[in-house]
C-alpha cells in the first residue's frame, strides 16, 4: 500500500469518527429541539461515533467516498407540525457537513496561504485538510438523494402524497440494495461529483473574504 492510499485512509477514518456523527448529532438536536427527544431518550445526542456507525454506511464510505451513518431515531408524532418538522429535521444533517466543509474551507485557505506545501510533509498535510472537506461536501450531496434511507427521501415526504410515501417505504429494502450496487458500479460518482463541484465553488466564493484579508496581512 503506497503512501498516497494511507493517507486517504487515515483522512477517511477521521472523517467517520468527525463527519457522521456531527451529522446525526445535528438530526437529534433539530429534532429535539422541535419537540422529539427520543434520540435524547437513547443517547444519541453525543458525538461518540461508536454510537451513531452503520458497518454498511462506514465501509461505503471508506471504499466509495459515499456513506452514511445509524440514522438517529425520530418520532414524527412528537412534532407539532410532522411533515414540515421532519424534514427539517432531515435537512439538519446534509446542513450540519456542509457548515463543517465552510470551516475546513477556511482552514485550507490559511494553511495554504501559511503552510511550507513545498515539504512532503507540508502537502501530505494539505491533502489531508483536502480531502476531509471534500468527503464532508460528497456526504451532504449524497445524503440528499431522494432515495430511502437517505435524508433526501425524508425531506421530499414533506411534499409528497401519503400514497407515494407508503409505496417508498413498502420497496425501502430494494432502495437499499439498489443504492449499494449504484455505488459500487460507479454510477453515482460523476453526478454526486458535478454538485460537490458547485458546492465547493459556493464555498469558495462564501470564504473570498479570507483571501483578501490574507493577502492584507500577508
């Protein structure tokens, strides 16, 4: 195994133990802050990645990119407003990484501005910061897929027909399925790729700001 494979595994499993559960810790404060306090109830509302890992979602994403985490568990019927209050409580995890790339963001820039990238040791470092808020960008976008059991179908139930709904959850296993072999084809890559791209260049644009009052105090 050649330096370049470690270091992407050693960045992917800081992602695992920072991204996933930053993500469902966000689904279980949303939600108890909208009045659902059963991920409180099973001590979900910690950052403990041993208490939020799925075995699938993890290696998923240490083979693919792509994963997923223990989705927090949620009682719609807790909430005042269930559809609407389910989906923001969705929402809360795609959101929560991609807030967490904007802060990577502006760690790369400041160590790019700052850090000695002509060292071996200078770029690997580089990579890693990289690549961390890369994977965080790729969690929330895949994330979004409107395909059960992913957070994307949670939030489009907040539109859809009852009916439509309980035909989604009836097949949900098949999705499942279904997802793991688009992944592993490679089928998803391209597309979940383009809108990282846009996300990155939005972030990009959002952190402008930074490069100027580098170049200031450069």
């Amino acid at each position: 195994m050649n330096t370049e494979t470690v270091i992407r595994y050693l960045t992917l499993a800081v992602v695992v133990v920072t991204a996933l559960p930053i993500h469902e810790l966000a689904h279980g404060l949303v939600a108890d802050r909208l009045g659902d306090h059963t991920a409180r109830e099973q001590g979900r509302l910690t950052m403990n990645p041993l208490v939020h890992l799925d075995l699938f979602g993890t290696l998923a994403l240490m083979l693919f990119g792509f994963g997923w985490a223990k989705p927090v568990p949620v009682n719609p019927s807790h909430f005042k407003k269930p559809r609407r209050d389910m989906a923001l409580t969705a929402l809360a995890g795609p959101l929560s990484n991609i807030l967490l790339a904007l802060v990577v963001t502006v760690i790369f820039k400041i160590y790019m501005f700052y850090g000695d990238i002509n060292q071996t040791a200078g770029l690997m470092f580089g990579q890693v910061i990289y690549t961390i808020l890369w994977t965080n960008l790729t969690l929330a976008v895949f994330n979004l897929l409107p395909v059960p059991p992913l957070d994307g179908a949670k939030i489009l139930d907040a539109v859809l027909p009852l009916s439509l709904q309980m035909k989604m959850r009836k097949y949900e296993r098949f999705f499942y399925v279904a997802l793991i072999l688009l992944l592993y084809l490679g089928f998803l890559q391209v597309p979940l790729n383009f809108v990282g791209n846009l996300l990155f260049s939005g972030l990009n644009w959002i952190t402008a700001p930074v490069d100027l009052l580098l170049r200031m105090i450069g």
